[in-house]
C-alpha cells in the first residue's frame, strides 16, 4: 500500500480576497505534497476557508451583501486563485458545509457527555478582529494585545476544560521535539502553555453566524472551536476510513495563529477527543510589505495572480511560467524564524538573477552545445563523477531542508545545482574540447545534460510548469519518481533533444512598473555640444556577456568572429582584437558589450552588437571585463 501523507493550511477567512501572505501558507503547503507525491505518497492535502463568525458577517455587511451570498463570492475566489497557483489540493473545506457542521455538533456532544465542556458565565473584553475574548489585564492601552478595538461582553456560556491540559500538553512538547517548527517557536509555545491556561469559553449568544449549540438555538459555537475542527471534518470521521486522512503529518500556518490557537487550544481538544495529534505544526513567520504584515485589513495586498500577469507582459514569458516564477518568488523567500519583506524590486531581481540568467542560462547553454557537439542527443559517455557528486548533493540538501518544512532551503539547493552547471560548463569549456578533438567533450555534454534533468527534477514541486518545459525539451517525459533523480537512466542515452527555447526573458529596467521607475530629473542639466545627457547615456544598453565560442573571421588579419550569450540568447559580434588576443584566450571570459547597438556587416558577417576595449599604446585593444564573476548578463552603467 502507498504510504500516505497529510498536509493542511489553515482555513482562510472569506472577509477579502487572497492575497501573496496568505497565498505564501498554501504554496509552502503546496510545494510540500507535491513533494511526498513524487516520493510516492499518497497524500490528503487539504485547504478551504473559514466562514463563520462576527468578522465576516459584518465584513458582509460592509460589503452590502446577505453574509450567504458574500461567503459563497469569497470562497469560490480563494479557489479561483489557488487553482490559478496550481495548488493542487485533495479537498477544499468549507465550513458552511453539511459535513463540518455534523462534525462540530458530533464534538460539541461528545465532549460535553464527558465533562470536558461546562456551562458558565463569561464577562470579558471581546476582541472582534482576532475573536478572542481578553482579561483586563491583558488589554494594552484599552486594546487587545494586538492592538484592535475590543467591546465588553456579559453572556451564559460554555467553557471548554483548557485548564486541564497544561501538564499533558507541556509532556507533550517535551516528548516530541518534532510537534513545533520552526525550533524557537517550541520555547515560546511552552512558555505560554507554562504561564498557565484558562478555561476557554466556546460558544457566543446572538452572534447569528455560525453552528449553532445543538439544543440551544440562540447560541453559536465559537469560531476559534469550531474552525479547528475542520481538519477532523475533512477526513470523515467517525466514519471508517477517517485514519487515512488523520493525523496530519504537517499543519502549516503563520506564526500569528500558532501558540494560542494550533499548539494550545486544538491538541488539548484532539487530547478530550482521544484523537491522535499532529505530527508537526508548522509555522512560519511573516511576508510584510513597508514594514506592516501584509494583511486584508490593513489593505497593503499583492495579487498573486496580477503579479503574475504582470510580469508575463513585462518579460514577455508565458503565463503558466510567471505563475511559476510567482511560485519560487514566494518559496524561495519564504519566511521562516523570522519576517522578511515583500518589495517589487526584489521580487523583479529574483526573476532576473535566478529563472532568466542562472535557469535560462544552464538550459540554453547545455541544449545549444548538445546540439553544436554531440549532434543533438545525448551522447553514450560516462557522466563526469563532479557532476554526479553535485546532483547528489543538491538532491540531499533538498531532502534535508523538506525534512524540516525549510521551503526556502530546498529551493536554494535546487538552484545550487543550476549554478554548479553554469560553472562547470565555463570550467570545462565543451567548445575548447571540441577544437581540440578531445573525446571527454561526450562526457561533459552528458553530465551537463544529467545535470539540467536532475534540476528538472528537483524545481518540480516547486516550478510544476518550468519542469514540465524542460523536460519537454530533453526529450523525456516529466520526472514521476523522486528516486529516479539523478540516476543515468533518467536520461537515456540517444535521446534526441530540442532545439532551447527561451524560458524567462529578462526583465528590462524600463519595463518596471510605474512606480519604480527612477524620477526623471526636474531641472534638465545644461550641456555644450560635445556633452551628453545623462538620458542620453541610458540610451545605451551595456551588459556583461559570456564568450562562448571565438575563431578568426577569414580574410582578415585584425578581426575576430566571437559568439557570445547575452540575455539568454547567443549572439555574434565581429571585433577588431586579433592582434592581441588568441581565441583560446578569450572563450568563457566575461566581458562588456553594448547590447542594443543596429546589427552591421563586417567583412560579409553580422555583428550584432560591439564588445568595450581600451585602446593600447599602439592602437591595439585591450578587453574591459568585471574584476569578479558576475551575474549572466547583469547591466553596466
Ligand atoms: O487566521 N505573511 O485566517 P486568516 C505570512 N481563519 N502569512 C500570512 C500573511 C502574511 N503577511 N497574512 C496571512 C485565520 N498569512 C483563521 C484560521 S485555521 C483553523 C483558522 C497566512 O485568513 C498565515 O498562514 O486570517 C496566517 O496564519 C493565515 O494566513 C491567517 O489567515
């Protein structure tokens, strides 16, 4: 039987539309079953949406709509993005469903038969924004802890027994160093647990919206209690077959929802239910943006879906590939201990440095010198015992860092492996072993071509659509297997390749979104003739580029014909370096080139651009170049 897998999120309030905060747990979820689905689980990964409570009736309110037909809008727009994400669910839970509330009521009655729940009076300070009630002494500056606007609240109602589980929970922690992640969060969990805890009062009079107490109509449950129990509802239970789908192997959420509600109030409620708890609670920390956490009420959102469409027509890439581009953006800066911070800059240097230089680069390069040496397949020699040393080590890194849900590790582990590529191409320089006639030239083509479908491999929970390309490119179908990364037949020999395509155009400077653009002076500088402006200068493009290949252009003593990689294509320039350069000198050297420069024919061959010398004492050239690596085509100015 296939070993099974659990991964939920937590339910997302309907009260606005998803958002790359919220979108940021999914995906981190996402990428984590997608994961044990190719290690050969079969997993139960759910989502949905919180529907009930004060906060989203009066966000219905706000809104002008009947809190039915706001909740059914909001939900199925939470699906609409997700799906748009390719997050690939197994069950979508709502908790206006049948089946949760029958869950909830089935809780609620067992719980109270034994005497875990208890009728009683609660006078407290009501926290509507993160429903919670507050001692006074918890209130900071008449706010809750959080700072929201709290009421004051009299009602009859019933207690849940929190008080009992302190010494059971603590044990708990104590006796699975796995049940909180990342490991500081377990200090601070326990030392609240430690600090003592509460009975909690679980439902609320005449709120409207939410399960009703079974027999008392006037009272809801509350929505803490019974959001919780979604994870339980989804999985079936009591019916047979719930244990396929519970305990969860990983529950991921945000730090803001861990302590109090996931590792304090839900396993003493599994604990009173004598149903086994979690094996981990995940929870990460926050993406903010201008130092605020992004959130729906403070109105500072991202549209996962609209960045993705925008960067599609910024680069010129594929949809389907900036939805992915969207989805490494949030793994790989996925914030763990602590809070990182969502900028469009970042977001767009990301892009450029990772998918269009070090991505595009690694598969145009090994697909463009398969087909140029070892005609177009991939050619029967021993893969080199680096490049198998790397893809071993990219693919362990990416174990090690899933093992503890470190989404942004394992991104950058897989990204490791694309870097080594690129280095190893320059290093072992195919172009020079093919001059020279020098047979080891099939052994680097097919480590190069090991390599590139290992990290097809490897980038696949986290770039479903990038990975499909590539392999579409190697001529194999999709890595289905976890195992099978790495290993030689993965890529069999003769395999016929595709000609590259290009994946991840660079993105532009001048294609930044309007606000990021610089502003434009406010008082143009004065200039005499033999000056130029400064919008002038940016008229020219310079970038480093890569010198891939160079011969002496016949019929001339002075000029040489060089191909260069510059924004991930292959480009030819004729220059005037003969006299003091041999081409062996300058294949893999980087160097600076003008980028947007008319093609010309020099000598009966194109030049498509002109490369940066200065001029030695006897008119000779001497070649500008980076005084270290530096990133594939990055700009000069
Ligand atoms: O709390 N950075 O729902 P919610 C990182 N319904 N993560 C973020 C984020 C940000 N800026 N903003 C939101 C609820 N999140 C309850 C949950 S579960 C039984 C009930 C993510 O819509 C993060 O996972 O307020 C956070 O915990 C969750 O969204 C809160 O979603």
């Amino acid at each position: 039987m296939d070993k099974r897998y659990v991964i939920t999120t937590p339910i997302y309030y309907v009260n606005a539309a998803p958002h790359i905060g919220t979108a940021l747990t999914t995906l981190a979820s996402d990428v984590t079953a997608r994961y044990h689905r190719l290690r050969g689980a079969k997993t139960f990964f759910l989502t949905g949406t919180d529907e009930n409570g004060i906060k989203v009736m009066e966000a219905a309110e706000r809104a002008g709509k009947t809190t039915r037909e706001f909740v059914d809008e909001l939900s199925a727009e939470f699906r609409r993005i997700f799906d748009g994400m390719g997050i690939a669910y197994d069950d979508f839970i709502r908790t206006t469903e049948e089946r949760h509330t029958r869950t909830v009521v089935a809780f609620f009655e067992k719980l109270k038969e034994s005497g875990h729940i208890y009728l009683g009076k609660y006078e407290g300070w009501y926290d509507v924004g993160s429903e919670t009630f507050f001692k006074e002494s918890e209130l900071v500056d008449g706010k809750s802890p959080d700072g929201n606007e709290v009421r004051w609240v009299e009602e009859d109602n019933y207690f849940f027994k929190l008080s009992a589980f302190e010494k059971p929970l603590l044990d708990h922690l104590q006796w699975h160093p796995r049940f909180i992640l990342p490991e500081p969060r377990r200090n601070e969990v326990a030392a609240f647990i430690r600090s003592g805890l509460r009975d909690t009062c679980i439902t609320r009079t005449n709120h409207g919206w939410g399960v009703p107490v079974p027999g008392e109509p006037d009272k809801v449950i509350y929505v803490w209690f019974d959001a919780l129990i979604n994870y339980v509802s989804a999985t079936g239970w009591p019916e047979p077959g719930w244990e396929e789908r519970w305990p969860a192997d990983v529950q991921w959420m945000g730090k803001d929802i861990l302590t109090r509600f996931h590792a304090t109030l839900w396993p003493a409620m599994l604990m009173a239910m004598d149903l086994p708890l979690p094996h981990t609670l995940m929870g990460h920390a926050w993406m903010l943006m201008g130092g605020e956490k992004i959130s729906k009420s403070r109105g500072n959102v991202v549209p996962p879906l609209e960045l993705a469409a925008e960067l599609a027509e910024r680069s010129g890439c594929a949809y389907d590939l900036a939805v992915d581009a969207v989805r490494y953006f949030m793994a790989a800066a996925m914030p763990c201990e602590s809070d990182t911070t969502f900028t469009h800059d970042e977001f767009d240097r990301r892009y450029n440095a990772d998918l269009a230089n070090d991505l595009g680069n690694a598969l145009n390069r090994s697909l463009s010198m398969a087909h140029k040496f070892t005609g177009g397949v991939v050619p029967d020699s021993p893969v080199e015992l680096e490049a198998q040393a790397a893809i071993r080590q990219a693919k362990e890194g990416f174990e090690t860092a899933m093992e503890d849900f470190r989404v942004h590790e394992a991104a950058e582990s897989a990204l490791a492996l694309v870097r080594f590529l690129n280095k190893y191409i320059d290093r072992r320089a195919p172009w020079a072993l093919a001059k020279a006639q020098d047979p080891a030239v099939g052994s680097v083509i097919r480590s190069m071509l090991l390599c590139l479908r290992a990290v097809e491999g490897l980038i696949r929970p986290i770039l479903p659509s990038t990975a499909d390309a590539i392999a579409r490119q190697l001529g194999v179908a999709p890595t289905a297997n976890w195992k099978e990364i790495g290993t030689q037949s993965s890529l069999p020999t003769k395999t016929a390749l595709m000609i590259p395509e290009p994946m991840f155009p660079r993105l532009e400077l001048a294609t930044r979104r309007p606000e990021m653009k610089t502003p434009a002076p406010t008082e143009e500088p004065k200039t005499d003739d033999a000056q130029i402006g400064i919008d002038e200068f940016k008229k020219v493009q310079l970038r480093v580029a890569r010198i891939l290949e160079a011969e002496p252009l016949e019929g001339s003593d002075k000029l040489m014909r060089l191909q260069v990689i510059v924004d991930g294509a292959k480009r030819q320039i004729v220059a005037g370096i003969r006299k003091n350069y041999d081409p062996l000198d300058l294949i893999g050297r980087q160097i600076v080139v003008v980028a947007n420069l008319k093609p010309a024919v020099v000598r009966g061959a194109e030049s498509q651009g002109m490369l940066l010398a200065a001029v030695d004492e006897d008119g000779g050239a001497i070649l500008l170049q980076p005084d270290r690596e530096t990133p594939e085509s990055a700009v000069v100015r």
